[in-house]
C-alpha cells in the first residue's frame, strides 16, 4: 500500500491553484471536471517529492466555511520551507491570513501558521 495524495475543497479553484503555486512552489499536474458528481479537481505535486495536493470544488456546495479551530477534523498541512520570514512577508504581502507568526519550537526548529484561501491551515517549517 502507498500514500497517494490528500485533498483539500477549494471554493475558488483558480484563485487555490494560484496561491499553492504561487507561495508554496507547488505544480499543477492535472486539472479536470468530473461531470458525474458537478465537480472539478485538480492536483499539484511537490516537485522535490512524490507527494501530491489534490484540490476538489463542488458547483452544487451550498456554503463554503470552516468550523471553528478547536472543532475541526483535519488540523493543517504541512510545508518545509527555505525562508520563513520572506514567506511570510509575501503571505501578508498577498493578502493571506498568518495565525502564528514565526516561532523557534527548538534550537534552529522555527515554525509558522497560515491559511489557505479558503481556511485550510498550513504549517510552515524551517529548520
């Protein structure tokens, strides 16, 4: 058995593959409808790794909201990153939300907390 992908709902594909490859250095690999259940996906791979992002939209999903932090199920996503403050920097720069800014868990171990367009939490790891 092998890990394949995770996915991620998007209410806005274009504005999601933007941000994920635009800050998050992701490429977009596939993107296609899927007529059967009103939905169009799309996958973005790590290009140093076999990972891979695959982002839903549904055209029938009525409301697009997260729960509240301590009531979701899925907690974040996880990047590892080159330069935390710069990334950081072009977040706000952006117009994304940072909820953690840059903090050293241990010795030479920083860490950070975005979100994504639509809410996802994304870790951000500098070591």
């Amino acid at each position: 058995m092998t890990f394949v992908h995770v996915s991620v709902r998007a209410s806005d594909m274009d504005r999601s593959i933007a941000f994920y490859s635009e800050l998050l250095n992701m490429e977009l690999a596939k993107r296609r409808p899927i007529p059967e259940n009103r939905a169009e996906i799309s996958f973005l791979k790590d290009p140093g790794g076999d990972l891979a992002l695959e982002l839903t939209h549904y055209d029938d999903q009525a409301g697009f909201e997260q729960a509240e932090y301590m009531k979701r199920t899925f907690d974040h996503l996880a990047f590892k990153v080159d330069d935390l403050r710069k990334l950081i920097g072009k977040v706000k720069e952006a117009g994304y939300t940072v909820t953690d800014e840059p903090f050293e868990l241990s010795p030479g171990h920083w860490l950070a907390f975005i979100e994504d367009p639509d809410g996802t939490l994304i870790e951000l790891i500098q070591k």
